[in-house]
C-alpha cells in the first residue's frame, strides 16, 4: 500500500452506492488504497468493510476514531469484522480527538489524553491477536468473559495513530504499527515526526513504524482558485494545538500552504519529497476541491506514480 486517497467529500456526505463507485474508480486508476474518516455520520469501519467487499483487491483503512467515547472492545468488533469481511484488508486508524467534539459531542472531560490513548492501545493489541484481553487500567477496563475473535480476521488488524506530538508520537511507537500524520509537510516528517515515532519503536524492540502520510492534494491548471478553496476548507485545523504546531513544523503559517496543489509536475515532485523525508505511504485527502475534472486528474497521476 502505497499511494491512496480519502473518499470523504469535503462538502457533503455520499451515498454508500456512490462512495462504492469512487472506491472501482480509484482501484481501477491504479491507487492501492482508501481511506474514511470518522464523522458523527458513516460508521467508518462499516463502510470500509462494504467498500473494501465490493472492490476486492483494494486496501481499505479508517483515519481515524477517536478513542474518547469509544471503547477497546466495540472497536475490535468493528475492525475484526472489517478485516473478516475484506479478507485482510483493513487498516484501523484511531485518533485523540479534539476537546471541543469530545466534550460538546460526547458530553466527557478531554482529560488525560494520552494516558488513555496507551490504556486503550494495550487493551486493543491482545484482542485484535487473540480475541482475549484482562486489562484493568486507571482509565479503562476491557475483559472478555467470553471470546471476543471474529473467524476469517487474519492477519491481526494494523493499528495506525493520527499521532504528531511528542507524547503521541512515543506512545504510537510502542504500542502501534504506525501513524497517520496530516497537514506534516515533509520538514516536519524528517526533523520531528519520523525521528521520535522510529525511536520510540525501536527502544520497544517493534519493527520499524509505518508512516501514512495523509496531504490534501490537487492536480489543477488553477493552482491559485483551488488553494483558496483549501485556505477555507482547512481553516477549521489552524485551530486545533496539535495541528498547529505541525503546520509551524512544516514552515508554514496556514494549512493551506502545506497544501500539494498544481500541475502533474508540481505534485509527483512533492510525492517524491514526501516519500524521502520517511513516509512509508502518501494518503492523497481534499482531490475534490478543484471539482470533478481535478478530482479525476489528481487520480490519474497518482494512479501512475503507484504503477511507476
């Protein structure tokens, strides 16, 4: 798994049908895979699973699910059927989250974040392996009195962390396969993010962490019109600590300037540095803020640079 795309639309909600006709067109551009992100609207896992049976061949993987207000044992649920359902296929991304969704949706404190992210990566590890688990944490508690494995969900699923900061990024390189970082250009992967995830993973003895990249990108002849769309789009993040500070690792003030927008030149150039600075994959997110005609050439080109 390579090069991929989100199949959230930055503007509305999709029909599962239609979310299904992007997932054949992606796959048949040559893309390795697609990822969803997790709303208060699509289950992500369920619709990775129907997604990922529908285009076999395709990786599919959620980034991310929150871990407050959600607990080890659903998860593993939801991420083993998953893994059953597309035959291995499945990548599960969980995420911190942010205060304001986590308090005004869920009505819970956003306290004690990353101690709960470690809590609930060690009780997730032994079911997604095993189907059993007896953690008593100081956070949480996940026990199986009866099994909790789903037949058919092999190879255990990948955990992935949309971790950036310090701590995250320690916790994520002991207890995870890997990261999803977004809106980490390619100096904040290669000075910060890479070096303490890889460490992390090595002084745990874990094999080398994978590094999802997700970039919003466009191929567009109107590089100026879509990252203004993108200034808007990604505004909403120039608020959120965590990504401030890897926007401002990355040298940039605005999100949007992290942004991989331009012609095919412009964008398989900044692929490439990406992939140098210690990226294992790049996730192409926002490929619709051109509208269709971009969408389809952003698609084209990283469908060749994957073949290539």
């Amino acid at each position: 798994m390579t090069l991929g795309v989100t199949l959230s639309s930055t503007g509305r909600q999709l029909p599962i049908d239609d979310t299904v006709r992007l997932a054949r067109e992606a796959y048949d551009a040559g893309l390795h895979s697609a990822w969803f992100g997790q709303s208060f609207a699509y289950d992500s896992p369920s619709l990775a699973a129907i997604v990922g049976r529908e285009v076999p061949g395709l990786q599919v993987g959620t980034s991310a699910i929150p871990v407050f207000g959600r607990h080890p044992l659903l998860v593993s649920s939801q991420a083993q059927t998953a893994q059953a359902a597309t035959g291995g296929r499945y990548h599960l991304g969980l995420a911190l989250g942010t205060r304001h969704l986590t308090e005004t949706g869920f009505g819970l404190p956003y306290q004690r974040p990353i101690g709960l992210l470690r809590e609930f990566l060690t009780a997730l590890r032994p079911l997604l392996e095993t189907g059993e688990a007896d953690f008593h944490g100081e956070l949480l508690t996940a026990t199986t009195p009866y099994p909790a494995a789903v037949p058919g969900a092999r190879p255990p699923v990948p955990v992935l962390v949309a971790a950036m900061g310090p701590q995250a990024l320690r916790v994520s390189g002991e207890l995870a396969d890997g990261i999803l970082p977004f809106l980490a250009g390619p100096r904040a992967l290669t000075e910060h993010v890479v070096p303490a995830v890889t460490a992390a993973a090595e002084a745990a003895g874990r094999p080398a962490p994978r590094i999802v990249a997700l970039v919003p990108g466009v191929v567009t002849a109107d590089p100026e019109g879509v990252r203004q769309k993108a200034a808007d789009a990604l505004a909403l993040y120039e608020r959120i600590p965590s990504y401030q500070r890897a926007i401002e690792l990355s040298g940039a003030v605005r999100a949007a300037e992290v942004a991989v927008i331009g012609d095919e030149e412009t964008v398989a150039a900044e692929v490439r540095r990406y992939r140098e600075a210690g990226a294992t994959e790049v996730v192409f997110t926002a490929t619709d803020l051109g509208g269709e005609d971009d969408r389809r050439r952003t698609w084209k080109l990283l469908g060749e640079l994957s073949r290539g």
